[in-house]
C-alpha cells in the first residue's frame, strides 16, 4: 500500500470507529475502503471484520456507565452472541454470498423499520422475553459474523422490542454484543482465512480512537436524537446495499 492508501484507511477507521458506536453501520465505511486499497472482495471483508473489533472494544470503554446494572443480562447473553458469531464465521467461509447478498438490504431495512415504529410494536407484542432476547441475540451474530455491516443498528432495533431499557442503555449492550461477535470474527479468521494484516494496523488504531469518541457522544445525545440518527443512518445503509445487490 502507497501513502494515499494507508491515509484512505486510517479516515475510514476514524469515521466507522464513530458510526458504530453512535449508531452502527461503519464496515460501510471501510469495506469500501478496503477495496479502494486493491483488497479482493472475500480479503476485504475479512480484513475489515478484523480491523473494526478493537473500535467496538473501545466503545464498550466509553459507554460502560450505561452498562451499570446489566451485568446479569449480559452473562445470560454474550455465549448467545458468541454462538451465533461462530455460526455466521463458517456460514461466510463455507457458502455463497450472492443469495446473502440480496437478503441483508431488506434486513437492515426491516431493522430500522422497527426501531422507528418500536413503542407500537412493544404494545402489541406478547411474546416470552427471555426466549424473545436471545434469538434475536442469536439472529444478529449470525449476520454480524457472515457480513456484519449494520450490526448495530439490527442489534438496537430488535433490542428495543425485548428490553425495557433506556436507548441508550440499549445502545450500550449493543456494544458488548457486537464486541463479542467481533472477537468471534478475529479467532476464527484468523486461523481459517487470508487476511491483509497490513490494513488491519492502519484501520485497526484508529477505530478505537473513533469508537470511544463516538460512544462518549452517543451517552448524551437525547434518546429521540439519538433514535432519529440511528433510523436515518440505517435507511442510507439500506438503500446502499440494496443498489449494491441489484445493479
């Protein structure tokens, strides 16, 4: 990689290192990147889920007083995530992505369209809480570990449905998760496929810087604003990626 193409990665790093931690989505950020550095596809997607796992350590840093509380929650649920992570690591490495591909638009879509009506569909739910949560846990390692772009903004949504907390409590928790998942994705990837460890250095360090700025900034923004951005930032990745199966 040339200078223009380190520097390239390291904005890129800064800027999903915030998106995820304020809202989630930043791998549509870097993966992009990735690939504007001469990254093959499959390479790239690898690398970038290697490289954003120390921002969304980081956000777990600069949003722990909103973890206050939860400790039991997350016992119950992080070898869930894991599990899931592990399942979507082998799904990636061992099927097709093109019929994936197709479908994440219209999850990230359906995502986003539940956070946004969130209070009505919590008022016409009844479903079993517990079993409720981790599914929807499970669900979101599966996509985290096979692509992961929007995990975040996934995990709030169905996280709303489920938990009676505040957002940004949620957005905490959403943290850990997609933490745990990420750790998933650089075990397995690690040993099993070929990752640029070159990009990973220039991405990797600079997540972290935006993933703790971001989390510091998502703790006081109002619970509307910060719903609003994560709605607004998931309908844009939406879309995004439903031109990118379709063109």
């Amino acid at each position: 990689m040339d200078v223009g193409q380190v520097l390239l990665l390291v904005v890129a790093g800064l800027a999903a290192g915030v998106v995820n931690a304020v809202a989630g989505g930043g791998s549509l950020i870097t993966f992009p990147s990735l690939l504007g550095a001469g990254l093959p596809s499959v390479a790239a997607n690898v690398t970038n889920s290697v490289s954003v796992f120390p921002g969304y350590v980081s956000s777990v840093v600069g949003s722990r007083a909103d973890l206050a509380g939860q400790r039991r929650r997350l016992v119950a649920i992080v070898p869930t995530s894991v599990v899931g992570g592990a399942v979507g690591c082998a799904l990636l490495l061992n099927t097709p992505a093109r019929a994936f591909e197709v479908i994440v638009p219209f999850l990230v879509l359906g995502a986003t369209a539940t956070l946004a009506f969130q209070d009505r569909l919590k008022r016409s739910g009844g479903t079993d809480r517990t079993t409720a949560l981790h599914l929807v846990v499970f669900v979101g390692a599966v996509y985290g570990g096979y692509f992961g772009a929007a995990l975040g903004v996934m995990y709030v949504a169905a996280l709303a449905l489920v938990v009676n907390e505040s957002l940004n409590r949620i957005n905490a928790l959403k943290n850990v998760l997609s933490a745990s998942v990420g750790l998933v994705t650089v075990v397995v990837f690690a040993l099993f496929a070929e990752i640029h460890w070159g990009a990973v250095a220039a991405v990797a360090p600079a997540t972290v810087v935006g993933g703790y700025v971001g989390a510091r900034i998502a703790r006081r923004l109002p619970a509307p604003v910060l719903k609003g951005l994560i709605v607004t930032f998931g309908a844009v990745i939406g879309v995004v990626l439903l031109w990118r199966a379709f063109r």
